[in-house]
C-alpha cells in the first residue's frame, strides 16, 4: 500500500509533517529537511515500502529533531511582517482603500486591495522586481564575458539558488530578491560564467572571479542567511 503523500507523525522530537515521495530514479531511502515547508521529505525507490522509510526517520530521529528546530521562523506575508528586500527588511502596511497595486516607500512595502489579495499581489510584485534585476545583471555580466544568454527566467526552486540549462536559458530564485544586491550580483555571474564553461572546473571560476568581486562573501550568506529566504511568503 502506498503511503500517504503528507501526514503528521509523532517521532521522538515531537510532532512533525512528513512528506512521502516515490522516486523511479532513487536506489535507497532518503530524507531531508524542507526549510521552506519546515517538513521531512522521505523518498523512496519504486520498490521499497513505507516501514523501510520509517526505520530511517526512527533512526535519525534526534537529526530530524535538530533539524527542524534550527529553521527560521516562517514569515507570512501579512499586514506587519518584516520581508526582506535587497537585504534590508521592509514592514508590509496593508492599505485596504487605496489603489495602485504594491510599491515601496520609506521602509515599507504598501500593498492595496482586500486583504484576500495581499499574498498574491506581494508575490507578484517580489517576482517582477527579482526578474527585472536578475535580467539587467545577466545582461551586464554577459556583455563583459561575451555570451549571449537564450532566455531568463524566475522561479520558485528549493534547492538551487539559479540554473543554467544546455539550451543556454538561465533560472533564478525569485527569493534572490530579498538577498542583499552583492549575493545577487555573484549569483547572476555564476550562470553567465556557465554559458561558457558548463562545469565547475578551474577556467569557470576563474571567470566567476572576472565577473563579480563578491563570490567569498555571498557564498558564505547563502550558507548561513538563505535559508531564512526559504520561510518567507
């Protein structure tokens, strides 16, 4: 019988939501912690039953346990929250009467309209900036490394900051939006760098180091700051 594909179980740090996952590709069971759901993720190979991914999450239970309570609180986007933007915090104030949609003034991020819309209105408005200032960095970093990028694109990933595909499309994080502009800035030079080397070899870096003057710095925020990116929204 298949497991289900979320639940609440009691492990012996205390309650937890576990999320079941079937993988055709997965030779073992494996589980990690999803920051930005602040769940365990178990996934197992075609052939292999919850009870194997129970023994797993028992035996690891004070990992999990760790785990879940080192995650940044989650930030919901609310009348009041503090939300990151360009690495400095910005306190949403809800207008319910006016009009105009979101933007930014003096520390705030005004948000109009009912209060059913303000999640997705807020969404829409951090995925546009992030596009617009992913895409001007890209094309500044890709004219001074002579590439030509086919398209860019946001996105809401998990596990990957941004990505280069083989058909030269760069993605990004649109939560890059609320990092400080030097981790943006090292991000966007990392993709550019791989529309010419597609690997993580001694040429691509050196490039990486042509492009941005931040990798150090960012690479050690991201270590330590992104996951608090993951519990916003």
């Amino acid at each position: 019988m298949e497991p289900p594909s979320s639940e609440i179980l009691t492990l012996p740090g205390g309650p937890a939501r576990v999320e079941w996952r079937r993988s055709q590709r997965a030779r073992r069971v494996s589980l990690r912690i999803d920051p930005r759901g602040g769940t365990v993720v178990v996934t197992l190979p075609p052939r292999t039953g919850r009870t194997a991914g129970m023994a797993l999450l028992m035996d690891h239970a004070h990992w999990v346990a760790e785990r879940l309570a080192a995650l940044p609180g989650a930030i919901p986007f609310a009348d009041g929250s503090l939300v990151p933007l360009h690495g400095t915090d910005h306190r949403i104030r809800h207008m319910p009467q006016g009009r105009g949609g979101v933007w930014v003034e003096r520390g705030e991020i005004v948000v109009t309209g009912e209060a059913g819309f303000l999640p997705r209105r807020l969404s829409d408005f951090l995925r546009a900036e992030a596009r617009r200032r992913m895409t001007a960095l890209v094309v500044a970093k890709a004219g001074a490394a002579g590439v030509q990028p086919c398209r860019v694109a946001v996105k809401d990933t998990r596990s990957r900051w941004g990505s280069c595909a083989a058909n030269r499309n760069l993605a990004f994080s649109w939560r890059l939006v609320m990092a400080p502009r030097f981790v943006q800035d090292y991000v966007a030079a990392h993709e550019v760098a791989h529309l010419r080397h597609m690997n993580h070899g001694p040429r691509f870096w050196a490039l990486v180091e042509q492009l941005t003057p931040h990798s150090a710095a960012a690479v050690e925020w991201l270590r330590t700051q992104g996951p608090r990116l993951l519990r916003v929204g």
